[in-house]
C-alpha cells in the first residue's frame, strides 16, 4: 500500500487506497481473529432475568482475563470497582457491538485478493477504528512501549517481523487520517 487518496466531492467523495493480495489476506485476517475474540467474550456473558425481560442486553461485570480483550474493553471507571462492574454490564455490549460494526465495514469494503478499496467517509471512520483496534492488540500481545528499541533484528526475528506488521498497520492508519482529514 501506497497510501491513500481522496477522489470525488460531497457525496461522491471517496477515500482510495490499494493493497497487495499479502496486505488485504493480513488485514482481513488480523480483522477476522478480533471479531472471534469479541464474539467469544459475547457468547460468555453471563445469563440475566432483567436482560431477558426488557431486551436490553447485558455484559460482563467483570474485566477479561485476556491481556488483549483488557486492552479493547478497559474498565470505565478505575477509582470504585462497583461502579465499574456496573458500567461494564451496562456498557461493554454496546463497545462490542460498535467495534465488532467497525471490523465487518473492513471486512465487506476490503478486497479479498487484494486491489482497490474505495471508502466513503463513515468507512474509513469505520476502517480508522478497526485499525486502532488492530493495533492496540498487536501492540498488547508484543509488548510496545516507549521503551522499546527501535532496531529488532538483532534481538528477535520474530519479533522484528510481527514489529513491521504493527508498523505497517501504523502507517495505514496515520495516511487514512491525513487523507480523512483533507475531506473535511
């Protein structure tokens, strides 16, 4: 990927860019393997008579146990630990649902062999999303800090190799924001 660019006007306008086959089948993967994640801790959500009766859905009071699904659902509220359990049961299926939304505009507008994919402004908002997810959980699962060196290979190949993935999604993310930010 080279990028992104804008082409079209007002409800024309579309934000364009074009992946490699390897680029789109990592994208629609990493995707893919997050919405696994948030559906398992959906499927897990404990039973609720009230949910049932008013429709209005439930979560978890509790945060996930997983480091990665911790870093997508953080707690509300850090300070009382009830209200957080509370505003975890009330809110956390809405954050799902919203991220999960997010993931399958990625997955519908990215082409699985790779070539164009043409957005309109809600999804690359949508795909601005997706990617912040992508890389907070990458970034969670090796560990990025500030701290870290910049140069891996000597260190770790794997690592190196996984740090130019997180790199790479960091660079689509930042031109899809440059790029969005001149369709305003």
């Amino acid at each position: 990927m080279n990028g992104w660019r804008r082409t079209g006007r007002g409800a024309k306008l579309r934000l364009v860019g074009v992946l490699d086959q390897p680029e789109a089948a990592l994208l629609r993967g990493l995707v893919g393997q997050i919405q696994v994640m948030l559906a398992e801790r959906t499927d897990s959500a404990p039973e609720d008579e009230l949910a049932e009766l008013t429709g209005i859905q439930a979560g978890h009071t509790r945060p996930p146990e997983d480091s990665v699904l911790a870093r997508l659902l953080p707690d509300f509220h850090r300070e009382d630990a009830e209200l957080a359990s509370m505003l975890r049961a009330a809110r956390e299926p809405e954050l799902i649902a919203a991220k999960t939304e997010a993931a399958d505009v990625v997955l519908a507008t990215c082409p699985p062999d790779g070539g164009r994919a043409e957005l309109t402004v809600d999804q690359a908002d949508a795909w601005l999303a997706a990617l912040n997810d992508l890389r907070l959980a990458l970034g969670t699962t090796l560990g990025v800090s500030e701290d870290m060196p910049e140069d891996l290979t000597d260190s770790d190949e794997t690592l190196a190799a996984h740090m130019t993935v997180y790199h790479w999604l960091t660079f689509v993310q930042d031109a899809l924001v440059q790029t969005r930010a001149t369709a305003l």
